[in-house]
C-alpha cells in the first residue's frame, strides 16, 4: 500500500474556510437527519402511550453511553489515524484501521454484555412502575444486543471522513437514518410491536448503514484500501488509540451519568418534570448533532495539520468552526424557542400540566446552546492534540460538577427555574475551556512555525 501524499489529501490543501465546511457539512447533515430518527422514534412510541415514551427517556442514558463509547473509540482512532496519513506513514495507518475493527468488535461484546444480564437490572433501579421496566428492557435488550451495525457503522464512518471523503459519512448515516424513518411506522403501528418494533428498525437501520459504509470503502479500495494481511494487534498503537480513546468515551460518557442524575433529581420533584426532561434530550439532540459534526469535521483536520506542521491551518480552522457551530446554536434556541408548546402539544401529545412547564422550561434550556457549542469545539481541538485530558476536564464541569449541583440549588430554592442550570454550567464551562486553549493549546500551535 502507497503511502499519501499531501496533494492528494484535501485536509492538507483546501482553504480552512471551505475545508470545514466540507469536511463538516455532511457529517452535519447525516447527524441531522440520525437527530430526526431519534426524534421521530420517541413522537412515534409517544402516539403509543405516555408510558412507553417514559420507557425511552429511562433507556436514554444507556443508549447515550453506548455512542460515548463508539464516539470515543473514533476520536482515539481519528487523531492516530489522520496524524500517520499526514506524516505520510501510510503503512502505519493501516495498522491503525486492522486496531479500529478490533475496538469496534470489543465495544460490540460489551453491550452485548448488558443486553443479555443488565438490562432488567437498570430498569428496576430507574422506576418502579412495572409497565414502563418491561417495556424499556425490551427496547433496549434488542438495541443493545444487535448493536454490532452501529459499531461497525462508526468505522465506517470515520475511515471514509478521514481518508478525504466526508460525503461517505453522510451517505452511511444518513441511509441507516432515513430506513429507521421508513420501518418505523411499519414495526410500531402496521405490526402492533410498538416499544419493540422502534428498537427493531433502529437496528436494521443500523446494520444496513455499516452494509453501505463497507461497500463505500471497498470503491475508494485504490486510494486507501484496509489490509489485514500480516496483522498483528500492537501493545504501542493499542495504548496510542486508548489514552485518546478512554477519555474521550468518558467525557462523551457524561451526557449520560449527566441524563441520569438529573432523571433522580426530577422523579421526586414531578413526573411531568421527568417527562418533559425526556422531551428536552430528544429536541437538543437536534441541535447539538450538528455542533458535533463541526467538531467530528475539525478533528482530523487539526490532527493532519499538526503532523504537517501547519500552524496557521490550525488556527483558522478552530477560528472558523467556534464561529459556525455558535451560529447554529444561535439558531437552534430561536427555533426551540419558537416551536417549545406547538412540539409538546402537536408532537409528543403532553397533557395541559406538561405543556403549562414545559414550553418555559424548553425556551430556557435552549439559552444554553451557542454557549456550549463553542465549548464544544474547543474540547475538540483539545482531543485533536493529544489534551484529551483538558476536554475531559471541561466536560466533567458542564455536565457534572456544576450542572448537578446548580440544578439541586435551584429544585430547592426555586423549583420552576431548575431550568437554566444548563444556562449557567455552558457559561462557566466555557469561560474555563476558553482560558485552557488560550494559556496551554495556542502556545503549541504557534511553535510550529519556530
């Protein structure tokens, strides 16, 4: 296998401006249109009944910890995998891809794992109403044990994006997506499985995904082709992919220790509050998705240049995305803000009492979203250099350490504005991540060029 060369690869020669873009863009889109699966599965089991929705925010921490651990698998393998192609170390970064699949593979044992002994468990510790245990544990015994498509489906996805062709990554996501969107109706309502029938169209969904990421990447099989001839798994490149990898699947991890901690805070307060909760997670998922694309497009970008020797590449493209991912936050909040009472009533059918608490709970929650998506990709060019470590620790504060807290001052004091906890925690965590790039990550980025 040739190694890369830099004119071939667009991370090295596009301007920033339109390399972001591209590189981003269809992430964006196949994030969006995986947003509105997700969305669109829960208004589809909310028509079912309002206990089979409660289901599926109780299963939602889990699924969340299932992508923590995909997206951090592919954030390690990201940062590795693109460094060697900037080095030019072509054979070395086929290494990496033969390590991408035994992660992937070993991420799959472990839901497994859970479907087949945890799921009951985690349901009975989450509610005590049976009704709404055996439904989620149904969900997610299905989702968790046929999760090897969305393993693969990650790979996939980043070996296409890495190699130059973000295109691919829509095409694999958005396809799953859109076949999820089509069998939803059909295993919910035409064949009567309802809670069941949404995690069966999730998972062919799925599985027809990384069936077209495996495709895609046998046609670009000239410019960059996976061999697993001569393979054998490396201790060194193992540890490499881990010290990225482990913190980056802990800080994504949060959102969903985050979901449950607020799930506890909630339940004894109101059930409408948990429900409403429930409501919120599925719509900024909306928004956040692509926030999360920016910084999937911004990763390999960072890490091709810093191997390249790049610095002004570097800046630009950090600059470019803070300011395009602000943008679509700003936008997101105004939409949220807008449509918070027609989405409870017309979509996810909430009684008066839900939609009395959350049309102003929505609009509040939404403040918070161009503030943490600027955190956002600064903790991606902290993963892009090796500071794993630093987004780690901005994540711990903003989902964590001062969202909790913040939320249990205010369910004390003043209950019904528990909802700008979000507001608050964004504000200081980006104050903290915007202090971190500034003092340890730009003065690295400008030696380069000494």
């Amino acid at each position: 296998m040739s190694a890369p060369r830099d004119g071939g690869n667009i991370l090295g020669t596009m301007p920033v401006d339109r390399l972001v873009l591209t590189m981003s863009a269809p992430i964006m889109a196949s994030m969006l249109i995986s947003a509105l699966y997700n969305l669109v599965d829960s208004i589809y089991v909310a028509q079912v009944s309002d206990l089979d929705f409660l289901a599926l925010s109780y299963a939602y921490p889990v699924q969340l910890m299932m992508v923590a651990f995909c997206t951090g698998v592919g954030v390690g393998f990201n940062a590795s995998f693109a460094r060697r192609l900037g080095e030019g170390k072509g054979e070395e970064a086929n290494q990496v891809a033969c390590h991408g699949f035994l992660f992937y593979g070993a991420c799959w044992l472990l839901f497994l794992a859970f479907a087949l002994f945890g799921t009951e468990t985690f349901f009975h510790l989450s509610t005590g109403d049976p009704a709404v245990a055996r439904a989620g544990a149904e969900y997610l015994t299905i989702c968790c044990g046929w999760s090897f498509g969305m393993c693969m489906q990650f790979l996939t996805e980043r070996l296409l994006q890495t190699t130059g062709h973000p295109a691919g990554f829509m095409i694999v996501q958005g396809s799953g997506a859109l076949l999820n969107i089509v069998l939803d109706p059909i295993f919910i309502f035409a064949l009567d499985m309802g809670v069941a029938g949404a995690a069966v169209a999730t998972v062919i969904g799925q599985i027809a995904g990384a069936a077209i990421g495996f495709v895609l990447l046998w046609r670009v099989r000239r410019e960059f082709r996976v061999s697993f001839r001569g393979f054998r798994p490396s201790g060194a490149i193992s540890a490499e992919l881990l010290r990225t990898a482990a913190p980056a699947a802990v800080m994504q991890s949060l959102s969903s220790f985050m979901s449950l901690g607020l799930n506890q805070l909630f339940t004894p307060w109101s059930q409408t509050a948990v429900f409403v909760l429930g409501v919120y997670f599925k719509i900024q998922s909306f928004v956040f998705m692509p926030i999360f694309g920016v910084s999937n497009g911004l990763i390999p970008i960072v890490s091709y240049n810093w191997g390249a020797r790049a610095p002004g590449r570097i800046t630009g493209a950090v600059r470019f995305s803070l300011l395009l991912s602000a943008g679509v936050g700003a936008a997101g909040a105004a939409l949220l803000a807008l449509a918070a009472s027609p989405l409870l009533h017309y979509c996810f059918r909430a009684g008066a009492e839900a939609i009395a608490m959350g049309g102003p709970a929505l609009t509040m929650t939404a403040l918070a979203f161009p503030v943490g998506a600027a955190t956002i990709i600064l903790s991606a060019s902290f993963q892009a250099l090796g500071r794993a470590g630093l987004s780690l620790l901005v994540s711990l504060l903003r989902q964590i350490v001062l969202l909790l807290p913040i939320a249990a001052l205010f369910l004390a004091l003043r209950p019904g504005l528990v909802w700008l906890s979000f507001l608050c925690a964004e504000v200081l965590a980006c104050l903290a991540a915007a202090g971190l790039y500034l003092r340890l990550i730009r003065p690295r980025v400008r030696a380069l060029a000494e």
